[in-house]
C-alpha cells in the first residue's frame, strides 16, 4: 500500500518508509517506480497513473 504523506510504500520486510529512487516511463500515461528501503535495500517497483509520460518522447 502506498504512503500518502510520503508517496511511497512501507517496506514489507521490515515496515520502514521506502524511499523513491527510479522512476521510468511504463504504458502510455503510466510511470514504473522502483521504491527502496533505507533499512533493509529491500526494492519494490510499482507502476503508477502519471500524466508525466505523455510528455516523454516515444522510443523507437
């Protein structure tokens, strides 16, 4: 579940707060972001409704 106030998950290994620290261009209009943990670098990526990536150029 994501963390409204932080915009990120808490960590389901040890509960922490994760952290942003990738985000990439998915399917039209949606981002992958890759979340890790502080505590235990465990990652979680999700892909999240952005209207960001319209912006980006398509890849050929």
């Amino acid at each position: 579940m994501l963390d409204t106030q932080n915009q990120g998950p808490q960590c389901t290994a040890c509960g922490s707060p994760m952290k942003l620290t990738a985000i990439e261009p998915s399917a039209f209009g949606h981002d992958l972001r890759t979340f890790t943990c502080p505590h235990c670098r465990r990652v979680q990526r999700h892909i999240i409704e952005s209207t960001a990536t319209e912006a980006w150029p398509k890849m050929s």
